[in-house]
C-alpha cells in the first residue's frame, strides 16, 4: 500500500464503539461511495469490553467531499453506532511543547528527529523548571520559557505554563524528562501529555527507579512512553522496550543504557501519536503500528 507521504495528503478516521456486525463494510463504504481510495485500515476487537477499535486512512485525492464537509457527514454514520470517534489530516502538523529540567538527551533526540523529517511537528516551545538548557533552545532557534517550580507556587506557576500552551496553540505536551509531578488540575485542563518514565512500568513507579532496580537485581530495566493522567505514572500506555542488565552493571551502567532505551521508546510514541495510530479505552490503548 501507499504511504502518505508518496500517495499526497490523506485523512484518518480513529473510531471505537460498541461491536456488532457490518461495521467494516459501513465504515468502509462511507470512503468508497465518496470517491475515496483507502491506503490503510487496521481494526481490533476487545471481546471482553465488546468494543470494536478501527484505524482507517484514505487518499484526498479525489476524495468528493471538502474537508469542512467530512466530519458531519461521517457523523451522522457514527451516531447510531454509539460510535466515538477522530478525523485528522495527514497535511496538518500538531504544534509541540517539550517539558525539561536538567537532562538534555531526550530533548536532543526529538529537536534531531524533528529537523531530520522523522517526526512530523512544528515546536515552538520549550518549557522548564530550570534555565540550564535554554541554549538548546536557543541554538535550534525555539523560544524557552523558565518556570521555577515550589510547592508553594505550584498552583501559580501552572496557571502561567497553561497560559502559555494556549497562546502557542500547543497540541500536545511531551514531557522529555520533565521531574516535576503535573497536578490533577493541570491535566484536566490540558489532558494530552505525554510522559516517558524510566522503568518498565508498572515496575518501579514513582522517583529513583534505576536505584531500586540495582537493589532489586533485576536482569531486565525499562523504559515506558505513556500518557498522563492524574495518577502517577498510570496512564495509559503508548510505547515500551527493555535491555538486559547484569550482576557487573552498577547504578551508572543502568543509568546509560536507559537513557538510550527512553530516547527510543519516547521518540516511537511521540511518532505513533502523530500519525494518529493510537485509540485510548479506559486506561489502555490500542496501536495500530
């Protein structure tokens, strides 16, 4: 099949609802009898919640309705199916916000990505607790806001992070290493975060999880992309990977092979993300990699 790179603009349909028969051929057919060509379809169904999950992208080339059009036209399908559903271009680039403190390498790793064309994203702004990497921002030429965090000026200084979100039209918010705990008020104000945690949750949640791995013994350590909820470190998860670890490896040795794993595992979520291949339920998702 076509990509939507080499097939020019497309749109994707993420859809989940109750199951029951005809669902594919309904879907399906709203793209056929319109002129549309589809490039990629992928479904699931989880018997146990009875839900029908569905990813669907087709060519707008030659696509009969305008864009303005297609969303209540798809809609009127989508209702008597208790349906919930996304409609989202291909052309159109999500704006970012990366969170930092002190570590810069995953940081790096989405601004190389970013400029190399890997990931399909404008950033306009990068935020942090601390004013020790504002000249990365300013070598990529991205504007960078310090916003020192207290317990006493949380509330405050979330107010001003949220002002400023909306007056960069952010979309999304991907914390690169960000370690600061987002309040319950934040995120259901600004609820799409993305976080990625240095363990292979549910495994050593919360501070310090490569030193409790080193004290544990495990053979195994972790990295999980996941998005953030307002219990810590629960939310659903996109994205995870592991290495193997050995009685020799120190805390240090943990420490860089797991810089590596959350730059990987953080860069393939964010990617998922954009491509509009993730559907949450509940606090689990389906990706359609």
């Amino acid at each position: 099949m076509s990509s939507p790179t080499s097939s020019g603009s497309t749109a994707t349909l993420l859809i989940s609802c109750p199951d029951q028969r005809g669902l594919v051929a309904k879907i399906a057919n709203f793209i056929y009898s319109n002129g549309g060509n589809i490039v990629h379809a992928d479904q699931h169904t989880d018997f146990t919640a009875e839900l029908f999950l569905t990813r669907i992208e087709w060519q707008l080339a030659g696509f009969n309705l305008p864009r303005d059009l297609i969303a209540p036209a798809f809609n009127a399908i989508a209702q008597p199916l208790h349906a919930n559903w996304q409609l989202h271009f291909s052309d159109d680039l999500p704006r970012i916000a990366i969170w930092v403190s002190r570590q810069d390498h995953c940081l790096y790793d989405l601004l190389w990505r970013q400029r190399a064309g890997e990931l399909a994203m404008e950033i306009p702004l990068i935020m942090s607790n601390h004013p020790h990497l504002q000249p990365i921002a300013e070598q990529f030429g991205i504007d960078y806001h310090h916003i020192p965090i207290t317990p006493d000026t949380k509330a405050e200084q979330e107010a001003q992070q949220l002002a400023l979100l909306k007056q960069y039209r952010i979309d999304l918010v991907v914390l690169a290493k960000y370690m600061q705990v987002l309040s319950a008020n934040f995120v259901e104000q600004f609820p799409q975060v993305i976080n990625i945690h240095h363990s292979f949750l549910p495994a050593f949640a919360g501070a310090n999880p490569y030193q409790r791995a080193f004290e544990r013994g495990v053979k195994i350590i972790g990295a999980t992309a996941h998005y953030v909820t307002q219990d810590l470190d629960e939310g659903p998860i996109i994205e995870q990977d592991v290495v193997r670890v050995s009685h020799r490896d120190q805390v240090a040795d943990l420490i860089r092979k797991g810089k590596d794993l959350e730059r990987m595992v953080l860069a393939r979520a964010v990617r998922y993300h954009l491509q509009n291949r993730v559907l949450v339920y509940g606090n689990r998702t389906v990706v359609f990699a």
